[in-house]
C-alpha cells in the first residue's frame, strides 16, 4: 500500500500523524509525506520519505493578515471562520498543484492528511481514492459548511467542479485516540476509528537528567501553555506580523534602522508583551504561589525572571509525554495533542485557551470532569484554578477513568489495517 501524507500548519499536526506514518512504514507500506519545511524534523530517523514543498504557517498566516482575510486582534479568537481562513485559504491552491504533481509520480493508493490540510482532500477527490484524517482538534472543530463554501473558492480557482456536500470531507471517516464517550468532535463524524495515543511520539525518548532531581515531597505540575506566537517566531516573516499585530507603528519604530540586523524573535515579543500581557508570566506567577513543582516549557518564549518562584523549573523545551507519566497535573493552552497526552497518562487538566478550537476543548475538559478551564489569564485564577485542581481528588479519579477507557482502545497498528480495508 501506498500512502501520502499531507500535512500543513502547526508542527503538532506532524506529531499527531507520526505514530500512523510509523506504524505503516514498519508494516512494510511506502509511506510519502508532504509537509512545509519546518515539519521536517519530526520524521528524522524514521523509515519515511519526506518532501518539505509546503508553505510554512508563519507565511500562510502574514499572507491572511495582509489581504485582510483574518484579523491581528480579533474581538473572537475562538471564531471557526479565522481556522477556516487558515486551514483552506489561497495556500491551498498552490499546495493542491504542488501534491498533485507528487501524487501522479508516487501513485498513492490512499491519502493520510492532518485535519486542517485540505490539497490531500481534494488531490484524493481528484484521484478518486479514499482520504482519511489523523487525529486532530482543528479538524473535529471545523464547521463543514463553511469548509464547503471556502473550498469550492479554491476549487474554482483550480478549474475543479464545485462541491456539494459538506460531510464528503470526512467522506471515508477519520482516526482519534480518545474513546467515543470521550469525544471532543463539535458534530457528528461518522466511521470514525479510535486507537490507543501512544505513551510516546519521539522513538527511544529517554529523561533528562534533571528529572532525577525533581522533589517527589509536592504534586508535579507540567507546564506546556505558552502563546501563539510560540509557534511563528523562528521564522523569518515573524518581525512582519508582529507588526501587523501590533498595528505596525509600534513595532517598526522600535526597529527602525535596524534592516538586516538579526532580532532575537523574544526581545521583540518581551518588548512588546509586558507583564500579563504575556499569558506565560501570569501562568508562572501564578504557580509560584502553590503547593507544588512546576516544570514549565517556554518554547522560546520571553520570561520575565521576577516572577519565577522557587517551586519553578524552567526550560525552552521538555519530554512531556514522558513527564506526563509522574505528574499530577497539566497546564495547558488546550491544544488537543495535550488533551489526549494527558488522558493517556491519566492526569487532570487546568486550561487556559488562546485561539482555535482551544475554548471548546476547555469546556469539554469541565464537562468530562477531567479538570477545568482557567477563567482568565491572571496569576490569581492559575493558583486558584491549580490549587482546586490538586486538593479535590474527584479530577485524578475521573481522569484515571477515562485512561482505562483509552487504554482499552487498539493499538496504533489496527488502525494501520482500517487504512488497508479503506484501500480494498
């Protein structure tokens, strides 16, 4: 079998299409995936050819704000037609030109996309062959309808027919790693297959040192909540979009002068971001004041140094499904990589969301009972949220609950076999 992965946007969606791309290409199946350059890396060292001819999200995202197809401060962050905007925008046109030239070289027999990659959707129809999507929040949150109208956009733009039916994205089901009672889908999904998340993405991924050191006297609170920019600052289009978001005055003055002059991404975010403006020192703030440890990932992040107390741990970067597996606690933007991470280790939640499909998985966290979202991004409500969290035992019972469920799910490796059935 042979099959092509296409995947856009943000590197987590790399992440949650890796364990199926694995799982295939150790079961002897060809697998292509086409990713923007900065997904690359997540499949080094696995058996997996990777073409990097996609547009990077940093790029796809200045290319919105300039045509005014999103907005930099949106009075809704959490509004579907801004992910809608970003998943199936003008870059799908190139892209679908790009995977189509591919797909005719590599003959794929089906399509593997990341839920808001749209080219494999309609290089599939094109083709004729079944597409399916791996697990991903963006995708379960996207109103079919408003995918509808903004592809039958791209598909004019391709000389494609239009489309007619709303579902026929998900027209041969999608893969998930939570149980069916523990859906996160905004509607319904038909034929989806659920199998197990995996207790780790990256292969032989050992703890660092550090974690030996690590006091086992208080709860262990993991920290992945950073800010959205935490995910464009490494590119080169950064300065231009921070300026957009910052109306531009700002950031060009503070500038100025400096062309061709190497910034470093977080003195520009820090400059611009001062105290709680910046979510991370709330959050860290907030830690500082509860009965725990906390191992925070900054992600290249600016962090104002004041406000880190002495139960703080601080890192660019951390192993968190790894640490997941003796923590007590997640803190969490929401992003439903985290969400199924925790559940799998069978950790609560504390979810401060940003952007996206962020708000819905916090509400969905509340309703599940498996913790609670932070009801604004003040040092207070983190202590108060965090400290409710660690002394109410009800979270962890729930949370160990919907772990056993998880963990009754099949491996990675039968999901592998529906892609076959799929195939026929």
């Amino acid at each position: 079998m042979r099959i092509l992965c296409s995947i856009a946007l943000s590197p987590s969606n790399a992440r949650a299409l890796l364990p199926l791309a694995r799982a295939a290409a150790e079961a002897g199946h060809e697998v292509l995936v086409v990713s923007p350059p900065e997904m690359a890396g997540v499949f080094d060292g696995e058996p997996i050819r990777v073409k990097p001819l996609f547009t990077d999200m940093a790029e796809i995202v200045l290319r919105l704000l300039q045509e005014k197809r999103i907005e930099a401060m949106p009075s809704d962050p959490f509004a579907p037609e801004t992910l809608v905007a970003t998943s199936c925008g003008p870059h799908v046109t190139d892209a679908y030109r790009q995977l189509l030239d591919v797909a005719h070289e590599f003959r794929p027999d089906i399509v593997l996309r990341s839920g808001v990659e749209f080219a494999g959707y309609l290089v599939a129809e094109t083709l004729g062959i079944p597409h399916v999507t791996a697990p991903s929040g963006g995708g379960q949150y996207l109103d079919p309808k408003l995918v509808l109208a903004e592809l039958n956009e791209r598909r004019a733009e391709l000389g494609l027919p239009a489309g007619a039916e709303p579902e026929a994205i998900h027209a041969n089901g999608r893969f998930d790693c939570m149980p069916p009672d523990y859906s996160f889908t905004t509607y319904d999904i038909p034929d989806t297959f659920a199998y197990q998340q995996p207790s780790s993405i990256v292969r032989d991924e050992t703890g660092p040192e550090w974690l030996q050191d690590i006091p086992t006297d208080r709860p262990l609170v993991v920290v992945s909540s950073t800010n959205v920019f935490a995910s464009v600052m490494s590119s080169s289009v950064f300065p231009r979009i921070l300026g957009l978001f910052f109306d531009g005055l700002v950031a060009g003055h503070m500038f100025e002068g400096m062309d061709g002059v190497q910034v470093d991404p977080a003195v520009m975010v820090n400059a611009l971001m001062q105290g709680d403006a910046n979510p991370l020192n709330a959050i860290v703030k907030g830690l500082s004041e509860v009965d725990c440890t906390a191992i925070v990932a900054t992600r290249g992040m600016p962090l104002n140094q004041d406000v880190v107390g002495d139960n703080v741990r601080v890192f660019e970067r951390i192993p968190q499904p790894l640490l997941l597996e003796s923590a007590q606690l997640l803190f969490t933007h929401g992003g439903y990589n985290s969400v199924r991470e925790a559940v799998r280790a069978g950790v609560p939640m504390a979810v401060l969301p940003e952007v996206s499909d962020q708000l819905h998985n916090a509400n969905r966290v509340e309703e599940l009972g498996l913790g609670l979202r932070v009801p604004a991004a003040n040092a207070d409500a983190v202590a108060e949220t965090c400290t409710r969290l660690l002394e109410d035992p009800r979270f962890a019972q729930q949370a160990r609950k919907a772990q056993r469920r998880m963990l009754s799910l099949p491996p990675v490796d039968a999901a592998v076999d529906h892609l076959a059935r799929l195939v026929g």
